[in-house]
C-alpha cells in the first residue's frame, strides 16, 4: 500500500531523516537512499508490532504539501508491504470448502506464508480496490 514519507535529506555526515504522518511518532533514518524503502518498513512493523489498532489509510499527499510543518524536505510515495505488519489478531472460525483450503494451503506454503496470513493478504487486496474475483470458486 503507497504511503507518503517525508524526507529529511541528510548529507556526508548526516543521515537521511523520514517522517512517517500516517503513523504518528514513527520515524526512521537511512544513510543513502536506496536503504529508505526497507528502513521505512522495519519502522512501520515495528510501530505496528502486537499493537491493537486499526491500520490508518494513507494521507493525501495534496493535503500533506499544504502542511507548513514540513519544510526544506521532500516527498516521497513508498509502497508499505502491509502483510508483514504484525498487528493483534483477532481469531475466528470460517467455512471453506476442503479443495479451497487445499489450494490456499500449497500457495502459502509455496509463498513461505501461513494460511492466516495468505487470508489477511487476500482480505487486504480486496478490501483496498483490489481485483474482484471472475469466477466462483
């Protein structure tokens, strides 16, 4: 999911400082840019980690810049792999077919993945726009 991140430009001697809006108190620093991305995820799943919350929509970007607080820096869109945040489950019981539990059940272990977490994934992607299903299964 695209979250906007705002960069503190660091130089020879200073890191690279990022601003996380959508999860307030969450920052994080990487030495050059190519480090942001997977520095910027280790924060968020670390602010996110056992926490009982819901996970926040993504700011607009358009009202973001008209924020005088953020100044002298840049903007950036990151793509947060949200699958890999670590919130407090809630456990429940469903119904699937068998054969449907089969396939789910190869693809996470083929995705070195939990059946829970495949669900969560899929749950998110069509929750977030994502493709809606063609066929019944």
């Amino acid at each position: 999911m695209l979250y906007p991140i705002y960069v503190h430009q660091g130089d020879a001697e200073h890191a690279h400082g990022v601003t996380i809006p959508d999860f307030p108190g969450c920052f994080s620093a990487a030495d050059n840019w190519d480090e942001l991305p997977a520095m910027v995820q280790e924060s968020i799943e670390l602010y996110c980690e056992g926490e009982d919350m819901e996970l926040p929509k993504p700011s607009s970007l358009d009202e973001l810049t008209k924020n005088r607080e953020y100044n002298g820096g840049v903007w950036m869109m990151l793509d947060i792999n949200i699958s890999k945040l670590n919130l407090k489950p809630v456990q429940f019981n469903i119904s699937l077919p068998s054969s449907l539990v089969l396939r789910i059940d190869a693809y996470a272990n083929h995705h070195h993945m939990t059946r829970s977490g495949f669900l969560a994934m899929a749950a998110q992607e069509m929750l977030s726009g994502g493709n809606a299903p063609t066929q019944r299964v």
